[in-house]
C-alpha cells in the first residue's frame, strides 16, 4: 500500500488463512519491552517517593521544559477555562455527560438479601472507595474526554476526595478543556504532574499531592509500568497501554467507514494498533484504498502512518474463525462490521468493548454514547473489564444469625474447622450452642 507523496510509506501486513500456529505471532502487539524501561521508571517513583514536590519540580523540567512554582491549578486557572472554551464544545461535553451519567447510574445495584437456612441473611453492599486519583494524558492530544469517563463515575459512586492529575505545557498551563470537564464533574484538587512521576505522587502523597487509595486513567508505557509498580501501595483500575481496534468484516461492510475506524485508532500515537479481519478479500483492497484516500488529508497522518506499521489485515474462511482469532487476541476495542445475531455475539468472550453495525463507531463509545472509554489493552481484556461504576466500589459482604440459623450449620463449621485443625473456629461455634438462650 502506497500512501500520498507527503507521508512516510508504510507497509500493512496481509495474512491470507493463516493456520492457528501463526496466530501468536499475528498477534504480537507493537509494545517497548517493560523491562527496558522498568529501571527508568523504577528511579522516578523512588526519587518522588524520597522527595516529594520537590521531584515533581525538577521531573517537570526535565521531561516538560516549565519551572513550577505551584503544582496545584487554582481557582481562577479553572474559571479562566470556561471562558476559553468554545460554546459549541461546550455543548457536546454537556451531551456527553448526560449520556455518561445516565449509563453508569443505570449500574447501580439494589441490596439483595439472601437466605440460605431459616435465620441465615447474606446480602453485600457497595462502599466508595475514599480517595481516587484520575490520570488524565497530556501531550500532542489533551484526553479531555477522559476526565468525563473517570469524574462522572467517581462522583455517582460518591468518592469523598478526587483529585486529577496532568501535564502542563511550557507556559505552565493545563489544557482548557480537561480543566472545563473537571469542573462538569465537581473536580477541584488539579495538579499540574504528568507522566510516571504522576503516578508516584498519588499512590505515596507528596507535600501538595495527597495520597490516594486507587489510582485510574490511561497513558503511555512509563505510566503503564508506574501504575504496576506502585500496587503494593495502592490500587489501580487496569494496566492499560497504547490503544488498539479489532474490526471484524464481511460483504455487508462498508470500506470506507471500515478505513475511517482503522484510522481513527492509528491516530492516537504510533503504537497503536489496528487489525482488520475479513471474509472477503476484495473488502480487505478497497479498505486499503480507503485508508490511503483518508490519511492523506488527515491533521495527524505522519502518526498514522508510523501505527500503520503495526497494523495486521487478516483474511479467513469465515465469520466464526473471525470470532476465534479477535477473542484469541482480546482486543481493546471490537467492531462488528458485519451481519450479526445473538448466536455471534454470545460466542464473543473478550473484548473491552464492543460496536455493533455499519453505524457504531469506535468513537462514538471514546466520546458521548455513554460507556466507559477506560478499557484493557494489550491482552488484559481477556482477565480485565473495562473502568465502570463498580471500579469506583468497594464490595462489603454481611451476615446476620438467630440462634436458630446457627445451630442450623453449627455441625457443618465445626466439623470442617476441626478437620483443619483450626479448634478455636469450632469453639466460637460450640461456646454459643452451650450458652444459646
């Protein structure tokens, strides 16, 4: 595939009925080697830890080019973004916060009581946790968006203390729009700390940072291996990396909405990851014809170009082994361009998210449908769910016993805590049978 003179040439990679051997390889995403970096990121979390602010000063220099006299963005810097911003981008934030907040508060669950035996409750009840902290990426494209994702649902779970972290530019400003979408979500506490160092700042508090008990929000490989090496200190919601899409196609697929889907991925940075799989090998030409149409007048296409690189077109003999292979690499984001029914859709196991038809693009689910955008990557779909309102829950598990329910299972417990050797359990059960009024 040759692209427009203007943009570095690219070569996509085409599989025609690869056998399931070749899948792995396939399938390998375009991700730096973890332990390359890990020493990196190793000492920046040390230093933030020993230092404090002060690491974050001299971190902020040294990777942002800004001498910060004040980590924290005030008040006004947060009024002052309001007026920054265009009406036009105002209103499609308050859409999409509706649309936000109206899927995840459909998530909240009723507390159900459950009884085994007569005099035996069960039920569980959802508890926030306390103290988040949101990373929200800076960089060539400020993921304001993001700060809807995770806000929103912090604030419906009632998280007591949310703070956010993010970078700031050489003139030591933060982007308007994140400050304007945490301000839509009641987001207060900004700090103006990017990269790994940010990471480090939530999980062990810093003299301006405060400390918090999980940490959410995407970013780049030194984020993701920071995220990984502060949970023994905190908890995080997923070890996301660079962003991927998986389109699953058939005849009934349209190839320039399959292009503009590849692309929309590729653009997020050049190691992202985009892989098409098809039925129909004349689908896989006109979408490379599309791709290179579309990128050449794309804003980013030099990023496109470079995520191209990694991209992986796959022809196979059906949908079902379509289905196979996209579960077999646990996307991020699926996309079934493509007849389907409820018998295909129950055959998906992993995937982050899902979209549905000729008309449901990945973008939609990044911005305004309503789901969460914070989702596993680089294979974790396969254990991972993607960041929802329960992300933001602690799960507290309770019982209550009459007399009557206990003896019900007095037998059962002491004898299972007996054949442990473990005689005190048993003894919390016999001492109330003897006293039992």
């Amino acid at each position: 595939m040759r692209p427009a003179s203007n943009i570095k040439h690219y070569t996509v990679k085409f599989y025609k009925y690869p056998s399931s051997e070749l899948w792995p390889g396939i399938c390998r995403r375009p991700v730096q080697d973890a332990q390359q970096i890990l020493p990196v990121v190793s000492g920046i979390v040390k230093d933030v830890q020993l230092k404090g602010d002060a690491a974050l000063r001299a971190f902020a220099e040294r990777f942002d080019g800004v001498n910060l006299s004040e980590l924290a963005v005030t008040a006004a810097e947060i009024q002052e973004a309001a007026t920054a911003i265009a009406p036009q981008l105002k209103k499609a934030l308050k859409q999409a916060k509706r649309n936000i907040e109206t899927f995840h508060r459909s998530q909240k669950e009723a507390v159900k009581k459950t009884t085994p035996l007569k005099g035996i409750a069960c039920w569980r009840e959802s508890r926030p946790v306390e103290k988040v902290g949101l990373y929200i990426p800076g960089g060539s494209a400020p993921l304001f968006s993001t700060v809807l994702m995770l806000g929103l649902p912090a604030r419906i779970a009632g998280c007591k203390e949310v703070i956010l972290c993010t970078p700031c530019n050489k003139e030591s400003k933060v982007h308007p729009a994140v400050l304007y979408a945490a301000s839509l979500c009641g987001i207060t506490k900004i700090f103006k700390v990017g990269g790994a160092q940010a990471i480090a700042a939530m999980a062990y508090g810093t003299e301006s940072v405060p400390q918090v008990f999980k940490i959410f929000g995407p970013g780049n490989q030194y984020v993701t291996v920071a995220k990984q090496l502060v949970q023994n200190q905190v908890a995080i919601d997923m070890p996301a990396g660079p962003s991927e899409v998986l389109v699953i196609a058939d005849t009934t697929a349209q190839p320039d909405f399959v292009a503009a889907d590849l692309l929309a991925q590729a653009e997020h940075g050049p190691d992202s990851q985009v892989i098409l799989i098809s039925t129909n090998a004349a689908l896989i030409k006109k979408t490379e014809r599309a791709i290179a149409q579309q990128l050449a007048v794309l804003p980013r296409n030099t990023i496109a170009a470079r995520a191209l690189e990694h991209a992986r077109f796959i022809l196979v003999r059906n949908i079902q082994q379509a289905v196979t292979l996209s579960n077999f690499y646990a996307p991020e984001h699926l996309i079934l361009a493509c007849k389907v029914n409820a018998q295909l859709l129950k055959s998906i196991t992993t995937a982050g998210s899902v979209f549905i038809g000729n008309y449901s693009p990945e973008s939609v689910g990044d911005y305004a449908s309503g789901t969460n955008h914070t989702l596993p990557t680089n294979g974790h779909a396969a254990a991972y769910s993607g960041v929802s309102l329960d992300s933001f829950y602690k799960k507290i598990t309770f019982q209550q016993l009459s007399a009557q329910g206990l003896q019900a299972i007095a037998g059962t417990v002491t004898t299972m805590a007996e054949a442990e050797g473990l005689q005190a359990h048993a003894n919390a059960v016999t001492v109330r049978m003897r006293n039992k009024k």
